[in-house]
C-alpha cells in the first residue's frame, strides 16, 4: 500500500494529524474492549501487529495488517479496530476489508459513540454499542454489498452497512463496567 494512497486528498500535515488522532482512538477501543472482557470473566493480553500504534506518520513499510494481536483466554486473533460515530451505518473500505479477509483477520467495531477521534473520552457510553466481525462475516458482506466511491473516505471504494443489518453480522453488546 503507497503512502499517497493512504494520504489521498489531504495534505501530509492532515494525514499525520488523522493517523496521531486515529491511533490515539483504537488504543482508548482496544483497552475499553479489553476492560470489558475483563469484566466479564475473561484474560485478555493486548499486542501490536503490523504497526507500534504509536500514531507516528509513516511513509514506507505500511501495511494494512490488522493492528493488534489478541488474546483471550489463551486463544489468538488478529483484530483490526473501527469505529463509526453513528449508530445507523457502518462504512468499510474494501481494499481493506479484503487485507482482513487474507489475513483471517476480524474486526472490533464501536458504533454510535459520537464523534471520539480528538478526544476518546468523549465516547457517548450509554448509546455506543460494539461486536467482533469475523473474517468469515467480512468476506461475506464483501459480497453481499454494493461496491461504491465514497468521497468522505478519499473516493477509495468501499461498502455500506444499514443499521438493520448489524445483527446479521455479529452480536451487539453494550458496555457495561463503567
């Protein structure tokens, strides 16, 4: 993957500040997933993959690798962290979605938790919603959903998800140990 591919429209100092904000973002959803793993009884060990998530701006060796390693109760998966601020859609890009698939990787989504990317703490806790998307439910949806251009997302291709299909695809669950 280029780095002008990954930066598209904006500019480097934009690019770089969205990485820093993005990175700061999955970290604060990685450990709130892990804490509420915890909270349920599970042992959860959190890991890098495929990038140090220090939310530096790389130009080369950038990989779209899920970007941690996961844990729980002994079992391993390669975990990839999305958020989508709105609890009526989900928006994917395909290229990567496809990289998850290859990798046999899933996806951690946070839904519905408000516009977090400056300031995680920010997360609406009581409407935010989050599930685990396999890599088999990504390469189905890959399939089942209209490929498109969408503009917020540097006109790379990508697929939308209705909130009424949420459930096909996984099992919402609430935070519940704050």
């Amino acid at each position: 993957m280029t780095f002008d591919y990954r930066k598209d429209n904006r500019t480097e100092e934009e690019f770089a500040a969205d990485i820093k904000f993005r990175t700061l973002k999955e970290k604060f959803l990685m450990e709130l997933y892990a804490a509420e793993m915890r909270h349920m009884g599970h042992t959860v060990v959190l890991e890098n993959n495929g990038t140090d998530n220090t939310g530096k701006l790389k130009k080369k060796g950038v990989t779209a690798a899920p970007d941690y390693r996961v844990t729980t109760n002994g079992e391993v998966a390669l975990v990839e962290v999305k958020n989508s601020p709105v609890g009526f859609k989900w928006t994917f890009k395909v290229y990567n979605l496809k990289q998850y698939v290859k990798a046999g990787a899933s996806i951690l989504i946070f839904w519905d938790t408000g516009y977090i990317d400056k300031d995680p703490n920010k997360i609406n806790l009581d409407k935010a919603r989050f599930g685990m998307i396999t890599h088999e439910n990504l390469a189905a949806m890959l399939e089942e959903y209209e490929h498109y251009k969408e503009p917020k997302f540097g006109n790379k291709v990508c697929i939308q998800i209705p909130k009424d299909d949420f459930s096909k695809w996984l099992t919402p669950r609430r935070i519940t140990h704050v």
